[in-house]
C-alpha cells in the first residue's frame, strides 16, 4: 500500500492537487481545508495518501496528517459511505469536531455534514463511537488507565463524553 506521497506541486484547486514524483503526476483528491494550507505551485510537498482501488479507476485522496486519514478509513468502513462523502466530511469538519460528534452522540450536528442524512448520522454514531474514542484526541489532559477505561465503559452504555468525564472526575476526587 502507498502510504504518503512526496513531490512538486503541479496542479492545485480547492479538492485535488497534482503532484509529480520523480516524473508521474499523481492527482490527489483532498479536503478543502488542506488546499488553503498547500504552498505554491512548483514547491516540493508531501501527505498522507489512501489509494481506493475500484473495477474502473484507482484514485488517490490526500491528508493533512495521519489522524485524518484514519479517519478517512473509518469513514468509508460505515455502510452508506464512500470516499468522496467521506472527503467531504472531512472538508467541512475537522476530526476533532468529528470525533466530538460522535462520542456526544450529536446527531443533529452530524446531519448538517455534506452527504450524511439522519439514519447515516445514527449509523455513524453506532458504529464509529468506541473507534472514535481511540482516535487520539486533541486534548491535553491525559487520562489514567483506570479513568480510560471508566470513560470507555459510560460511552459505550450510552453517556455522552462530558457528563462521562465529569462523573469520573468526581469518583477520582471522593476516593482516590
């Protein structure tokens, strides 16, 4: 598997870039938010990339870094799914909003991502809220073991994130 590209920039537009290694030009589908932060065109750039291998086409999409394209891949594992819906979720949000969605269980804010209706939102919350959490997060405060796994097991019995947090914070303060 191709796991990053690096070369000079050829082409770029807001969701693909062009980028010629050692003579081939790769055209890269990526989200519109990395396009504002690419350099001008004839530099020298790299970025993560996914091949998705289809009967009639091979297509690369590219990321801002590894985080994002792990989530990409977890994206497109969700029934209803494909890398383009999947680019543009990832253009529109980025994986900390995302992975936030999903841990709080936040449906409505789900829906409003391009491509994703009520039941992929719910679909996506079902099926993405343990991988999510072990995505990791932006955060700074870091969690023992012990309060790791407590998290874990009130998200997976259906608590949302913050309230999870705070009710183990105040078990870890009554009796360290």
């Amino acid at each position: 598997m191709i796991a990053y590209l690096r070369g000079n920039i050829l082409e770029k537009s807001a969701t693909k870039i062009v980028l010629d290694c050692n003579g081939v030009g790769y055209e890269i589908t990526i989200p519109t938010r990395l396009s504002e932060k690419l350099p001008e065109v004839g530099l020298e750039f790299s970025l993560p990339v996914f091949l998705v291998v289809r009967e009639d086409t091979l297509q690369f999409f590219g990321f801002e870094n590894n985080k994002e394209k792990q989530f990409f891949i977890l994206l497109i594992s969700i029934s209803g799914i494909g890398p383009k819906t999947a680019i543009g979720i990832l253009s529109a949000a980025d994986t900390s909003k995302l992975r936030q969605y999903v841990v709080d269980s936040d449906i409505v804010a789900l829906s409003k991502l391009p491509g994703i209706g009520k039941k992929t939102a719910e679909r996506l919350v079902l099926e993405l809220r343990e991988k999510a959490f072990k995505i990791e997060s932006d955060s700074t405060n870091q969690l023992s073991n012990f309060e790791d796994e407590a998290l874990s097991a009130l998200l997976t019995l259906g608590y949302n994130r913050n309230s999870s947090l705070k009710l183990i914070d105040k078990a870890v303060k009554s009796s360290p």
